[in-house]
C-alpha cells in the first residue's frame, strides 16, 4: 500500500492527492473487512491494543520522550515503541481509564435516577410529569 501512495506517476493514481488515496486505499480495505475477517487482523491480540488505544493515544508521546527508542532502523523502533506504548496504556487503561469508566457511568445512572424522582413545588411529593403548571403552560401555549 506504501508504494501506492508515495508512487507519484502510476497512473490513475498518482494523480489524486496524498488524501483521496489514503481514503481509496482505506475503503478498500474496510470493505474486504467487512466481507471476510482473517485470523492476523481480527484476534484477541488487535482486540486488545483496540481496546487500549485510547490510553495508548495519551501516552505515546511521553514514551517517546521519555524512553531511549533505538533509531538503527525503522522496524525496530517501531516495534519497541509499540510494544512499550501497548505496555503502558495496558496499565493506565486498568488503573485509569476502567475506574474512571465505572465512575461516569454511576455518575450518569445516579443524575438519570434523581432526573426520574422530581419534587413537587411544594416538596413533599414527586410531581407527574406533565402536571407542573409550568409544563401545562407549555404543553397548552397558554400564559
């Protein structure tokens, strides 16, 4: 696929942007996912690094600065800064993401619960929807 888009003069391609080929190449590419899932792309291991990539997003750029990444080659580092990130957002997806996940769906399930139990004006009793004079004027266009 590299060749593709850095090959300038092939034709019928090379004459669409950097962009439109990236895009064709990528429809291409999730369309034949779509019809057939081989085992290299679609197991637990890319299930998991899918799974962590935001984490992974977050860190990587304090894994670069911060690690000695081995710049020999380019397969090389790839390969020790991917398996570094993976590790760490491994981590911070446990002990970060996860809690703070279970957290917000609380939060949200308590304000939906309290959001169901409204209080009358008076306060001692909840109110019908719907039987709030100001909902009636509302509901009924009329001041």
């Amino acid at each position: 696929m590299r060749d593709i888009a850095f090959y300038p003069s092939l034709p019928y391609i090379g004459s669409l942007g950097l962009p439109t080929q990236y895009g064709i190449i990528f429809a291409v590419f999730a369309l034949g996912l779509a019809h057939s899932q081989p085992w290299f792309l679609v197991n637990p291991v890319i299930g998991w690094i899918g799974k962590v990539s935001f984490s992974g997003y977050l860190v990587r750029l304090w894994v670069i600065s911060t690690f000695s990444i081995p710049h020999s080659n380019y397969l090389e580092a790839f390969l020790v800064l991917t398996a570094v990130t993976i590790a760490i957002s491994s981590l911070t997806y446990r002990v970060i993401e996860e809690p703070c996940n279970r957290l917000g769906r609380y939060v949200a399930r308590r304000a939906k619960e309290a959001g169901s139990e409204r209080v009358a004006p008076s306060g001692l009793a909840p109110a019908a929807i719907g039987q709030h004079p100001i909902v009636q004027e509302i509901a009924t266009g009329e001041k």
